[in-house]
C-alpha cells in the first residue's frame, strides 16, 4: 500500500491542480470566450474521438497493463512488447481513416446541426483520435512501469494550460476559430509525443522486431484478452461519452456544451478514484498472476471505504456550493443543476464498488466482461435515446446514471460470488451519515453576499465537520495516518534545523 499510497497523494496534487485548471477553462473561459455551438463542437470532437480510439486500438489498451509483467524481465523484451503495442492500433489508425473518410456524408447527416460547424470541421476528428489513441496505449505502459504520475500529469494540468493559453489567445483576437481548433487538436497530439520523450529519458524508449519466445497458447491468450477487452472498453467509453455525442445529433451543439459543463462538474468528485486506479491496476495484475488474495480483498476494501470517504466529500461541498456555481454561469448554461446532481451520485456509486473492474479485467474470468459490456452497450445506447427525446439533456444524465448503476451493481454481485470479497463495510453507513448531515448543516448557513467568503466559509465547516466526524469515530487508518503525515511534514517544514 505504500507505493499505492504515496503515487495517490501525488496523484491526487495534480488532479486537483487539474480540477482549478479545468474549472478555469470550463466554467470562466469556455462558456464565456466562446460560442455555446462552437464549446459543443469541441466537446463533439473530443468525445467522439474517445469512443473512435476504443475501436482503434483493437484491444492493445488493457494488455499493456495485463501482460507487462510477462516481458518485464529484459530491456530488450520490453522492447519488443512496445514495439508490437504501437505497431497493432498503427493499423488500426489507417483502417479508421480509410472508413471515416468514406463514410463522411452518412456521418455528417447524423449532425444535422443549424450552425454548420461539425461539417466545416469534420477532418479533425483524424489527428485528435491519433493524439487520444497513442497518449492512452503509451500512459497505460508508462503506468505499468509503476509510474501512475507523468501520465496524470499530462493529461491533467500540461493540456489544460495549453487550452486556456488557446482561450486566451482567441478572447484578445490573436487567432481566430479555426486556429484555435488547430491548436486544439495538436495540443491532444503532443502528450503521446511527451511521453515518447519521457521514456526515451528514461532508457524505456526502444523498438525492436515484436517476435517474442513466449508459447503460441500465450500469445493466442493475449489476443482473447485484447478481444474481450476491446469490448469492455467501449462499453466504458460509451457509458462516459455516448450521452454528449447523442445530444449533438438529436439536438444540437447548444444543448452538449451546457451538458458537458454539468456533466464536468457533476464529475468532479470521480478525481480521487482515477488517482487510485491508475496504480492499483498495475498491482492487482501482480497479485492475480501470484494468487495473492488476501492482499487483492485487503486492497479492494481500502480502496472502496477511501473513495467513498472523498467521493462524499466532494458531493456534499459540491451541492452545497451550487448556487455559487451556477452565479458564475452565463444564463443560458444555468439549466445544469439536476444533472450536476445526477452525474455525481452515479460517479458516487461508481466509486463506492471499488476496483471491482480492474479485479475482473487482470483474472481469468476477464471474459465476464463481454456479456456485461454487451448488456450495457444497448442500455447506454437505448435509454439515451428514449429518454432524451422526452427530458432533453436531463434525460441524458438519467439514462447515464441508469447504466452506471446496473453495470457496476453486476459486476459487484459477480466478484463477491466468484472471488468471495464485496467492498462495503460498516464505516461506509456510517460516512453517508456523515456527509448527509453535514448537508443539511450547510444549508442553514445563510448566503453570506460574497462568492468567495460564501465559497470558502461553506466549504470549510463541511470539510471541518466531516473530516473531524471520520477521525473521532476512526473510520479509515488510511486517512488518519495521511493526516498525521501531512501535519508532521507541516510541523517539520516549520520546525527550525
């Protein structure tokens, strides 16, 4: 738990520094320095380029993760792993490009948007999945070197501050629209070339031919697991993406920019379970292929009861905030309340079940992901489209947190059977509790007629009253001893030598 531990807070630090860059781009920039139809073509773009990339990559994604630790021994058989890893979603690339370009007057007709602008520019989508695509295979293996920050760090802070300097340079006339979306799209392009840069530092960098002297049933399994996990992606892409792309072919480009600015938001509280997932994947896979249980239940407990904890946190201070953010809102983006709501209670539960996904997708039975993926492909898709014909972008968040739920319900019934573990202990009654009183409480603070005082005073007593509550009862050591450990380094950095 100490690398998991010490990589989290890392994680964590450029999250939340990602966080205020996000909220500094997404709610003052984007809503304000552009157009509601040209904010929801770039969310078009991007969201369509995710769900592209899970077709792509033909299932190279997960094996980076899964079967690493088969070629970790020798430089020059990670060599050759890396070099198979890139050469696979490479085809891939070119058998895409091929399809979209052929296919651009079906594709185009299913955004019959007034505005025009998803046809003007329909080619981008080429270069911005090349940037998504070879940054996810490349961050997956960086990450299976037991290095979970660098990707983070690029994702999260190192894009965000070349879109704001993009915003910026736009809001004061310095390029105009169309080059903004070129800097848009090469600023996705530039994080595979950061990390090629980082492992080429790092003595990673090297391709040889992808021959391996593994057993033609090993290699034959890794192409059953990339099969299957190809599936279980884009159902997860899906899931977290397919509600934006809808509502720009069944509305228009309007309604996904004042979506994806809830759903952003409604998101936020999800921050602490990628830190975590992003290097407990990578040791699950150890403890599978070693059988090691007990540390598997032991890290699947911790890991739910602490994602819990944060994720309540973040909820309570986000409700409680809401008329502070929606102040902050063009009127016409003001409609986002509910579904900021809805989006986080699914991203609530979503974290509350664990890594339960990451425990299927590294064991043997990574298969069971095909009939569930299945399953909630056509549930995404088909509740999507029923409920946002009657409930607009509402219906949007609905349908979404409807798949969200069952998906992981079905997987937690599936691993408490199939292994014998379930993440839920009695603490997290008890911090539910917590977090619903500390709501109520925060309601009855009257609005104290400044953003920043309100902001900063309603968090606080949350924050105070709920982190105080986890302590005085003893419900997680792992936030207690992380408490001590920052008031020590506080004490110590304070403490003259």
């Amino acid at each position: 738990m100490g690398v998991i531990i010490r990589q989290s807070i890392q994680n964590t630090i450029i999250s939340y520094l990602g966080v205020a860059l996000g909220f500094v781009s997404t709610i003052l920039l984007f809503p304000n320095f552009l157009r509601a139809e040209q904010y929801g073509l770039t969310r078009v773009l991007i969201t369509t380029a995710m769900l592209s990339s899970q077709f792509v990559h033909f299932g190279v994604k997960s094996i980076v993760i899964r079967y690493f630790p088969y070629f970790k021994h020798s430089q020059s058989s990670r060599y050759r792993f890396l070099s198979l890893i890139l050469l696979v979603p490479m085809v891939g690339m070119v058998l895409f490009t091929v399809v979209y370009l052929l296919c651009d007057d079906l594709i185009i007709s299913l955004f019959d948007d007034p505005s025009g602008l998803f046809p003007e520019y329909y080619a981008y989508l080429i270069p911005l999945v090349f940037g998504v695509l070879f940054f996810e295979i490349l961050n997956n293996y960086v990450r299976a070197l037991q290095d979970s920050v660098t990707g983070s760090f690029v994702n999260e802070v190192f894009v965000r501050i070349l879109i704001i300097l993009l915003l910026v340079s736009f809001h004061y006339d310095l390029v105009g629209f169309t080059g903004f979306m070129i800097g848009f799209i090469l600023t996705y392009c530039l994080q595979p070339v950061y990390l090629l840069i980082y492992l080429y530092r790092r003595g990673e960098l090297g391709f040889k031919l992808p021959t391996f002297d593994k057993p033609k049933k090993f290699m034959r399994s890794m192409g059953v697991y990339g099969l299957f996990s190809l599936l279980a992606g884009m159902a997860t892409q899906l899931v977290g993406n397919i509600d934006q792309v809808m509502l720009g072919a069944m509305i228009d480009l309007k309604s996904t920019a004042i979506y994806a600015i809830a759903f952003y938001v409604g998101s936020v509280i999800a921050v602490p379970q990628r830190s975590i997932v992003k290097i407990a994947s990578p040791l699950l896979a150890d403890f599978l292929k070693e059988k090691k249980f007990d540390e598997i239940d032991s890290l699947y407990k911790r890991t739910a009861l602490n994602q819990i904890i944060a994720g309540t946190l973040l909820y309570v201070g986000v409700w409680a905030n809401m008329h502070n953010l929606m102040d902050l809102l063009p009127p016409e983006y003001r409609g986002g309340k509910w579904i900021i709501l809805v989006i986080g209670a699914a991203k609530l539960f979503n974290m509350a079940t664990g890594v339960n996904g990451s425990i299927i997708a590294n064991s043997k039975h990574f298969r069971f992901d095909l009939y569930t993926n299945i399953m909630l492909i056509f549930l995404t898709v088909g509740t999507n489209y029923i409920l946002i014909q009657y409930y607009g972008m509402l219906g949007a968040a609905i349908a979404t947190a409807i798949s969200i739920f069952i998906y992981n319900f079905v997987k937690f019934v599936f691993v408490w059977i199939t292994f014998g573990m379930q993440p839920f202990r009695w603490n997290a009654l008890a911090v539910l509790g917590i977090a619903v009183a500390c709501l109520l409480i925060s309601f009855q603070i009257p609005y104290l007629y400044n953003f920043i005082i309100d902001v900063l005073v309603r968090s606080a007593v949350i924050t105070i009253l709920f982190t105080g509550s986890i302590l005085l009862f003893n419900l997680s050591t792992d936030v207690k001893n992380l408490l001590i450990n920052i008031c020590s380094r506080v004490q110590n950095y304070f403490t003259p030598t």
